[in-house]
C-alpha cells in the first residue's frame, strides 16, 4: 500500500494511505450487467461514492448511465454521492426494484 503524508505529520512517517480497500456488491441486474456478484477495489484515499460510482461506469461499461437510479449502501446504510469512502468500506449498489 502506498501511503502520503499529511501536513501535520512527522517527517517520515506514513500516517495516511495513498489507497483504501473497498468491497462492492451487485444486485439483481447491476450483478448480470457486471458478471460479478460483488468484487474487491482500491481507490483513492478520499474518495467518495460519486467517485466510486464514476470509476465503476469506466471499469464495466455497461453500467454507464445506470447508476444514476441505483442507491447506494455504505456499511449497510443508505447514503448520498457525497459520503466519503474509508478502508474496508462495504458499499452495496441497490437497483430500483418492481414488484406486486
């Protein structure tokens, strides 16, 4: 893992990692689409599920335009785009579901 380092931090110490490990998992057509019923990622320290959403469109193609209808769980709570990711983060993508 890479890390950076903080303004505050002491002179060669890697307090921050560069990267953080994500889990995510696909449901109901968003798993057909990606073949993958859930997969392991890094990204960025800092990121966000915007940003996560944005780089999954890049990585599967056939979810691009999709996510913008599917929620989105962090740790099994529903979130906005704007929540960070931290490591070892769970973020579920939950497509609209019909029923009757």
């Amino acid at each position: 893992m890479t890390y950076v380092m903080t303004p505050s931090a002491p002179r060669g110490c890697p307090c921050e990692p560069a990267h953080v490990s994500v889990e995510v998992l696909y449901f109901a057509v968003l798993r057909d689409l990606v073949g993958l019923d859930r997969e392991e990622l890094e990204v960025p320290n800092g990121s966000t599920i915007r940003g996560l959403a944005r780089d999954l469109e890049h990585r599967h193609p056939a979810l691009a335009g999709r996510l913008r209808i599917v929620r989105f769980a962090l740790d099994e709570t529903f979130v906005t785009e704007d929540t960070a990711l931290h490591d070892g983060a769970v973020v579920a993508l939950i497509p609209p579901v019909a029923g009757g």
